[in-house]
C-alpha cells in the first residue's frame, strides 16, 4: 500500500541471525563432533588392524581375546569388519 504496487509484484526477503556467540559455539561444537567422529572411526581402525595381525600369527580368539580384554566372539567380529 506505502509503495502504491500491486502486492503480487512485491518480494520480500527474510534472513534470520542469532546472536554471533551463540553460532560460532553451536558451529565449533559440530567441528568437535566431526573431529570426535573421525577418530573413533581411526580407533576403530587400529583395533581391527591389531586383531587381524594377532589372528594371523595364528592365535586363536579366545587367545586374543584374552590378551585384549574382549571376548572371542567380539575377536571375530573385529576380524570379519
């Protein structure tokens, strides 16, 4: 009505911005998350690596399973991922 236009002609455009702290937390909280997310998956890894190298000096898994802490049937799962 102000601009004497037909309202169909009219875009408007909405941005939202919360407060700059509050982003750039939740935005570090997600890179913590991600870098959180590739080292387990590393860890993971590393403990599949270290059961099929055990597994192939020919020790059993309830071998492994002992020298580990886990139980054997955890050793094959390892050994099959």
């Amino acid at each position: 009505m102000w601009l004497n236009v037909t309202p169909f002609t009219v875009t408007v455009a909405v941005t939202v911005k919360g407060p700059e702290n509050e982003v750039a937390e939740w935005t570090a909280a997600e890179h913590d998350e991600l870098e959180a997310r590739a080292a387990q998956a590393r860890a993971a890894e590393r403990r599949r690596a270290v059961v099929r190298e055990l597994r192939t000096q020919n020790d059993s898994a309830a071998d492994v399973g002992t020298v580990l802490g886990i139980s054997k049937q955890r050793v094959y799962q390892l050994e099959k991922a």
